[in-house]
C-alpha cells in the first residue's frame, strides 16, 4: 500500500488534489507536508501521506477489495436462489392443481393461483428464515436474534469471521440488508440487519470522524468535504455537530454519491 505521495501543481492546492487522486484518499485522511510554495516559474510542491490513525482502514480495505468479486458474486447467487425456490414452489402448486380439477374450473383455479402468488405472507421467507439461508449459503455458523426499538426491528447476527459479510464501510451488510428487506415478508415496522453490531461501532466512528474534522475546520478556517455517504451516515454528523457553535455542514451532490461538507462559521475563503 503505498502511504505517501510527492506531487506538484501550479499552486499549494493543486499540488495537494494531485496527491490525493494518487493516493486514492480523502483530504480528512492525510497528513500535508508543503515542500515548495510555487511561483512564477516554479512548480508548487508538497508530500502527502496517509494518517496513522487511517492507515489501517487503508490496508484493510486493500485486502478487502480483492474479495469485492467474490461478495457481489456470492450476493448474486443468494439472490437468484432464494428467487428460483419461489418461483419452483409456485409452479409446482399450480400443476398439481390444474392436474386435480376438472377442464372447466381451469379459470377459477388460475385465478385463485395468480392470487397466491402475490401473497407475500403465505410464500415470502421471514427476515429470520432469510438470514439462516444466507449463514449457510457463506458457509458460516452464527446466532440470530431479533431485536426491536421504537419503529425499527434489528435482526442481530453474532458469530466469528463474519467480516466479509459485513464488508468495506458497511456495503455488503447495507446491501444484504435491502436485500432482505426486499425478499421477506412485510413487516409493521422498518426492519434492518446487524452483524456483530456494527451499526453501533459505525455511528460511534463517524461522530469520532465528525469531531476530529470540525477540530481541523475550525483550526484551519477552511471548509472540509468528506467522502459520499448514504442518508442515515450523513445524518449521524449533521446531529453530531448540530451544537457546534463554530462549524455547520451541508450536504451537496446526487445519490449515491452525495457527499457532505463542514464549514467554519466565518469562513475563509
């Protein structure tokens, strides 16, 4: 992995984002060393490194994304899986029924089919059911519990080496998530999944993020973007510095990629 870039551009600030793309980082994750200021004739320098306190996202996300493929392949197959053995269930009701009655209750017996197809409660998995399919079809062994707070139903699930369902940032568990959401029966309430609770250590990380970049912004007296996140991540550093008299943030950009910014209140420009 590589851990710090020299780079020069035309100024300090460019210099600094050529640095960045090289490094594949964001700016709240490095350390800036300025070389060379630039001038007239002369190129501004500077050396960008990864943060101490970043460097093991940086090398678990390199070895995490070598078995990106395999999770989005492996997701895939869940899905087709769980999608075949309903439509396999549903096809095999309705031939033993054709097969039962007589030719001219065909119609009735057709519509009564097509109506069971669309019961969600008769043939869709629980978030349960759905979530032991999953541990088996990864090969692992866990403990599910059900988990409810207010309007949102938790469907916890603890076990060892369970990170690879987990994934960078979160993605396979966010898209494991909806994918349950989407193939389970409807529940009353909004129903999430939790692995080895880390949905608690997220927030817990992204309020530690928040403090230390408000901490730079304030410092600095310049405004600092971070990497696009989803509505429920964003939503954790608006209210982690809703009381900071001394910076405010706004989000900008189009989803997915809608990304967040923390102003100083007197900004420089």
């Amino acid at each position: 992995m590589t851990r710090s870039v020299e780079a020069t551009g035309r100024n300090i600030e460019q210099a600094i984002e050529n640095a960045l793309f090289e490094l594949k980082a964001p700016r709240e994750d490095v350390d800036i060393k300025i070389l060379s200021e630039g001038g007239l004739f002369k190129k501004a320098k500077v050396v960008v490194s990864i943060a101490e306190d970043a460097i093991d996202k940086y090398e678990k996300k390199e070895k995490q994304d070598k078995e990106e493929k395999k999770e989005n392949s492996l997701q895939q197959t869940i899905l087709s899986k769980v999608e075949n053995k309903e439509t396999k269930v549903l096809k095999e009701k309705k031939e033993k029924i054709l097969e039962d009655k007589q030719e001219e209750q065909k119609k009735e017996i057709n519509e009564d089919v097509e109506e069971k197809h669309f019961d969600e409660k008769k043939e869709r998995p629980s978030c349960v059911e759905f979530v032991n399919g999953l541990v088996d079809a990864y090969g692992k062994t866990a403990q599910i519990s059900e988990l409810e707070e207010d309007d949102v139903k938790k469907i916890m699930l603890e076990g060892e080496e369970l990170g690879d369902l987990i994934g960078y940032r979160g993605e396979s568990l966010f898209a494991l998530s909806y994918l349950m959401s989407s193939i389970c029966k409807r529940e009353n309430k909004k129903v999430v999944l939790d692995i080895c609770g880390y949905r608690e250590k997220r927030e817990e990380a992204l309020k530690k993020l928040a403090y230390r970049m408000a901490s730079k912004v304030i410092k600095s007296g310049r405004f600092a973007k971070l990497e696009p996140m989803d509505a429920s991540e964003r939503r954790i550093i608006h209210l982690a510095l809703q009381d900071n008299d001394k910076v405010t943030t706004m989000s900008k950009g189009t989803e997915p990629k809608r990304y967040l910014i923390i102003f100083p209140r007197e900004y420089k420009d």
